[in-house]
C-alpha cells in the first residue's frame, strides 16, 4: 500500500539535511581551524587581514588558508569585505573559537574527526555487537586532555571542588586522593601543584594516556603525584583514600557497578566520592529537549557505548542517566549523594557520594 507524501514535511527535512551536510563539514573545518592555530592568528587582527597576511600570521600555506576561510564566511563564522578581498573574525565569536577563550568549542569540533577515524571498524560492529577497542580513534587521549582543560581543571577551584564542603581547607592540609580513569592527568597534576601537602594517585586502563600523564608531571616538576596502568575492576585497596574522583569515566568502564563498589571500598569512612557524569535523563523521551542531545547520544554510540562493549562491558553509553547513576551509587554502598549542576558545564552533572 502507498502511502501519500506531505511535500512540506518532506521538503522541511530536506532542508534540515542540508543543513547537517553543511555543519558537519563546517566541524571538521573549525577543527582545522583550532589545530593550525588560525582562529588564534585571525584575532590578533583588530580589523580585516587578507588571506595572505593571515596564513603569514599563522606560518600556514596561503592556498590552504584562503580555501578554509571560505568554508568559514559561507558558514557564516568570518566576516568577509568583498571590496578588498579581506576577512575578520568578530570578538563575538573569537570567544567561543580561540584557545584563551574559556568558552573554546572549537576545540570540541574535533571529536567529529576522533569518532569519524573509527567508522570502518564502527560499521562492522553494527553487525557483530562486540564494540570497538580504545585504539581504533585517533588522537582519543589527546582530545580528551583538551576537553578536560576547558570543563574541569579551568573549573577546579573556583566551582568543581566547593562542591565537596570542606573539601578545599582539607586539601591544603594533606589528603590522600585517588583519580579513578586518570586519562592523561591534567585535573591530577593542577589538584597536586595546588595542594603541595597533599598527595595524589591517578589510574587509566590505557597505558598511552598514563605514558603522556606522567610526562606532564615531569615537566611540571610535581613531587606528590604519581600514575598506573591499572585495572580498576581489580583495585583491592581499602580504606586508603579520603578523596575519590572520576571525571567522565565510570560509564565507559567494562564492569561499572564493580568499579564503583571498589571506590567505596578505596574511601575512608570520612571520605567522599566526586564524579562528573554526563547529564542524560537515562530516558530518550527525557533527553530531547537537551540542546546537545543529539551530539551526546553521537559519542555514546560511536566511542562510550562501544568501548565499552569491546572490553565485555555493559555498554552504558555516555546517556545512561542520572536515575541510574544514582541506584548504581547506592548498590556499591554509598548512602548520602548530592547531585549538582554547574553554570560552567552544559555536558555534566557533578555526584558527590559518601560512604554509608
């Protein structure tokens, strides 16, 4: 039986796909963009630089420059003056595009690239289910660093750590903290310069992100730091710590609820658990009012939901939600959680957990 076809509603959709044709090739470009350093070099202009003068600026192929800048004004992201050939990136928007802008979602745009290098292997495991391992996505812990800069150690003092009452005077005073899921360590290494009389432990799975965590630390010359390629699912420490942190990772685990049972374990009976999680509802029909919806259940399927499924895991995703996330806090044997939002993080909810 056919079924008559509402011309508007086709025709409205086909405009949405134009759309999604255009901005997803206007990501991989703003990515290029925060790679090579242009948007940085464009403000530097206080007012319109040719494209020469910009790639010269940036130290990059005028060709290449002036190609990309046209994806950039159709796209409506550069001012372009037809009369001399010039082009301007407004303030406005150099604040949400150049590395000091604390507001950088250029440097997000690179996870259509990160996720796009894993495509073949993601196509094959829509047939077979078994997920897609760590080392299949390109410059992953590299990202990953970038995205934890701008959403946690930026935030740390002033609005992540008040979170946890207390927390801050205790620091200072020389606690044992444990970062479960380290990645390459940047929230760590930030916490141990602050709080010098404290001391600090960071575990990952991945010995690449625990090679360039420790390479970070050297440079940084911290003492009261120090990082393992550890299985979380086998952490058999207890009542070691007074401070357990995961920034983004309890959902990717293999063995979640054991994880978070051993981070209860890990605590001391005065300690706290603080873990950022994606913000999902843990219900599609809950989700869809999220402006970032769409690019949340992305990731979910193309890294955080496969990763996990690789390793034998659950596969959660990234959008397993909050009503979850808090029966699975309360089956590792927390008691008391708080779940918090923060003005600074659209992404994230922050869980502070305390044994029972």
């Amino acid at each position: 039986m056919s079924t008559a076809l509402d011309a508007d509603k086709k025709n409205a959709f086909a405009e949405k796909m134009i759309g999604v044709l255009n901005h997803s090739v206007l990501a991989l470009m703003t990515a290029l963009g925060h790679r090579t350093g242009l948007f940085d070099a464009m403000d530097r202009f206080a007012l319109h630089a040719t494209a020469r003068e910009i790639a010269a600026e940036a130290g990059l192929s005028e060709r290449y420059v002036r190609e990309w800048l046209g994806a950039m004004v159709t796209g409506g992201v550069v001012e372009y003056d037809p009369s001399g050939h010039t082009y301007y990136l407004p303030p406005e928007h150099a604040e949400l595009l150049t590395r000091e802008a604390p507001g950088n979602m250029a440097a997000s745009a690179q996870w259509v690239a990160v996720l796009g290098s894993a495509e073949d292997e993601l196509v094959k495991a829509f047939a077979h289910g078994r997920g897609v391992r760590y080392g299949a996505y390109n410059r992953f812990h590299e990202v990953m660093a970038e995205e934890s800069a701008r959403t946690v150690v930026a935030a740390l003092h002033e609005l992540i750590l008040p979170v946890v009452p207390g927390l801050i005077g205790r620091l200072a005073a020389g606690i044992d903290v444990l970062d479960v899921g380290c990645g390459s360590g940047l929230a760590l290494i930030a916490l141990a310069r602050a709080f010098p009389d404290s001391r600090f432990v960071g575990y990952d799975l991945s010995p690449e992100a625990v090679r360039a965590a420790r390479a970070e630390a050297a440079r940084w010359g911290v003492p009261n730091v120090r990082f393992e390629d550890r299985d979380l699912t086998n952490l058999n420490e207890h009542a070691a710590y007074d401070l357990v942190t995961a920034f983004d990772a309890i959902h990717d685990q293999a063995q979640p609820d054991r994880v978070l049972a051993n981070v209860r374990a890990a605590l001391r009976p005065d300690g706290a658990f603080l873990m950022q999680e994606i913000a999902g509802s843990g219900h599609l029909a809950g989700d869809l009012k999220h402006p970032l919806a769409p690019f949340l259940y992305g990731i979910s399927c193309m890294h955080c939901m496969s990763v996990s499924l690789a390793y034998g895991g659950p596969g959660l995703g990234a959008m397993w939600g909050r009503e979850r996330a808090l029966a699975m806090l309360r089956d590792a044997g927390f008691g008391e959680v708080d779940v918090r939002e923060l003005p600074h993080d659209l992404v994230n909810y922050y869980y502070v957990a305390r044994p029972v």
